[in-house]
C-alpha cells in the first residue's frame, strides 16, 4: 500500500511539473493595429528561438499562439520580404500591441518585461546621442577654436557617459536578456576583463540561454575589442 501511495504522489508531482513548465513556455501575441495596410500580420521571431507565423485580418487585429523557451527578438511585419516592421520581443505570457499603423514604430506594447527593459535602455541612450547632436551642432557652426575644442571635450565626455550608462544598464538588469545585447555592443569598446565582469554578473537563467552561451564561450577565447557576433536571419528575408 506505501508503494501505491509513493507511486500516486510521484505521478502526482510530475504532473504538476509538467503543467507549470508549460505553462512557463506557452506565449500569445494579440491586438490589433488599425490602419493594418495588408491582408496578412507577420510575427518574425529572431535571435535565440526563430520561427515564422502569420495570420489573416481584415481590420488590423492578430493574435498569435506557441510555446517558447524563453525570450527572443521578433517583428511584427506587413510582408514577409520588404515589409515595415515593429520590433518587440517575444517571451512566455501575454503580450498585446495596440495602436494605429500611422505611428507603427510607437504602438504600445504590454506585457513584455524584455521590451520595457529594451525602451528604458533606449530613451537613455537616446538621450545621450540628442545632447552630442546638439553639440556637434555647435562645434560646426563656430568659428572659435578654443570654444570648438570645449565642445569636443564635451562630447567626449558624453561619449564616456554612454558606455557607462550600458555598464549600469547591464548591472542593474541581470535578469534581463537585454542586458546580452548590451554586452554585444561593447565588446569593441571595453577589455575583455571588464566584459567577464558584467557577463558573470548576470543572473546563471540569462547566461544558459543560447545567447548567453555564445557570449561566454566567446569572452572565453576572443581577444580585446573584437567584436562579438552571432548568425541571424534578415527581416524580411
């Protein structure tokens, strides 16, 4: 009879393992765009977990099932080669994308923890690359070499700004598969051994995805300000 029991119970948990593993891999993607110019929304995954759907609409509205491991770049595109794309990322939950195709680029999008991390990176860099227009501007214009040479001390040290914010972007976001990209990105810039430093930062869930491989096994056996790739499929394509 403890036998039957044991037995009962380990079934009992596997089950409930497996649902909540599903449940942690199934995603939707639904909204609806008004304006949408084609018969036809595409979602392009890219980046870790690839994959092409579509699906027919008649007034902008889509929604998109599967499973996923964990998240991934995508595109919410017109057509399948040319088209005007969205990017977002694709994540276990519900993600839903709402707004009006004449401001595609602006649709809100909900529910994507990576996206929100991916905008808030994004204002402050653009931030940064406003104020060094802003002063390139400046320099261009004035005839003055002294005062041109404060303002490229000042980009300068703008430039320096920008690499830091990804450095404190990266170690204030170690959950987040951002923060990857953002590695990526300074792998020409930074030493190696700065690199490891905010890699082995990372929480070990970011590090054991795909990419989060690749970029260790690479500042495993790259040498400094090499940059760090990975093969990739072209929207569109």
């Amino acid at each position: 009879m403890r036998n039957l029991k044991t037995i009962v119970l380990l079934s009992f948990g596997m089950t409930l393992v497996s649902l909540t593993c599903n449940a942690q891999t199934d995603y939707t993607v639904k909204g609806k765009i008004s304006g949408w110019p084609t018969e036809t929304v595409y979602l392009v995954r890219q980046g870790d977990y690839e994959g092409v759907d579509s699906v027919k609409t008649s007034d902008g509205s889509f929604e998109f099932k599967g499973k996923i491991e964990g998240p991934t770049k995508a595109y919410l595109i017109t057509k399948k080669r040319g088209g005007v794309a969205k990017f977002l990322y694709v994540e276990p939950g519900t993600i839903t994308i709402n707004g009006n195709f004449s401001s595609f680029k602006e649709v809100d999008v909900q529910g994507s923890p990576s996206y929100t991390d991916f905008l808030k990176l994004q204002a402050g860099h653009e931030d940064i690359a406003f104020k060094t227009a802003q002063l390139s501007q400046q320099a261009e214009e004035s005839m003055d070499s002294e005062e041109i040479d404060a303002i490229n001390n000042s980009i300068d040290s703008l430039n320096r700004a920008n690499i830091q914010y990804s450095q404190q972007f990266i170690k204030d976001h170690p959950n987040s598969v951002v923060s990857l990209e953002e590695i990526k990105s300074l792998s020409t810039i930074l030493d190696k051994g700065i690199l490891m430093d905010l890699y082995n930062g990372l929480s070990e869930k970011v590090k054991q995805t795909p990419t989060g491989v690749m970029i260790g096994d690479a500042l495993q056996n790259v040498n400094n300000n090499v940059a760090i790739e990975e093969s990739s499929n072209t929207v569109g394509k």
